[in-house]
C-alpha cells in the first residue's frame, strides 16, 4: 500500500464518542456525504482512520490521466485561461461539418 499524503493538515472533529453499530459501521455525518464518492481508508499505527474521497471517471477518459504530457498540457492551458493569457483566433464554424 502506497504512503497517504495528507493536503491539509488542519482537521476538524465532526464526530464525538461515535461507537460502531453491531455490523462494524460507523456512519458519516450527512454534511460529509456527497453523491457519487467513494473512499480510500488508510489507519496509522496508532489506529486513527482518515478517509479520502475520490470520484471515478468514464473509461473513455482515463487515457487522459494516463497521459503526463497531455495532462501537463491541459494543466498549463488552465493556468494561462485563469490568468487571461488566451488569444480569441475567431470563429472555426466553417471547419465544421454540422449543418447548424
């Protein structure tokens, strides 16, 4: 199992004096609970757990995740749009061929 590297060390207690029910489970506050995450569970030697959400993406486009060099390209092209680095090169309407 690879390392977990926390990317905020500032934590909230949400919970006080939770015990597990009689099956083990532990429920999550609903303000914590978002549609469509999923969890990675990692516990130290001490026996605190942290939960990492995560979100899962189409096959379709995992090859873009897959892809360092393209992802980096996309990473610098949203660096640049957010810093209003971008150039208007006009419309490409006529290399469509939508009729619309």
């Amino acid at each position: 199992m690879g390392t977990f590297i926390s990317k905020d060390e500032e934590l909230t207690r949400i919970g006080r004096s939770v015990r597990p029910d009689a099956r083990q489970r532990v429920s999550l506050p609903k303000a914590l609970v978002k549609e469509g995450i999923t969890y990675h569970i990692y516990c130290n030697k001490l026996g605190q757990i942290l939960l990492d959400p995560q979100v899962t993406i189409p096959a379709s486009e995992a090859w873009l995740f897959e892809n360092k060099e393209v992802l980096a390209s996309i990473d610098r092209g949203m660096v640049e749009s957010a810093n209003g680095l971008t150039m208007d090169r006009g419309s490409f309407a006529e290399y469509t061929e939508d009729a619309s």
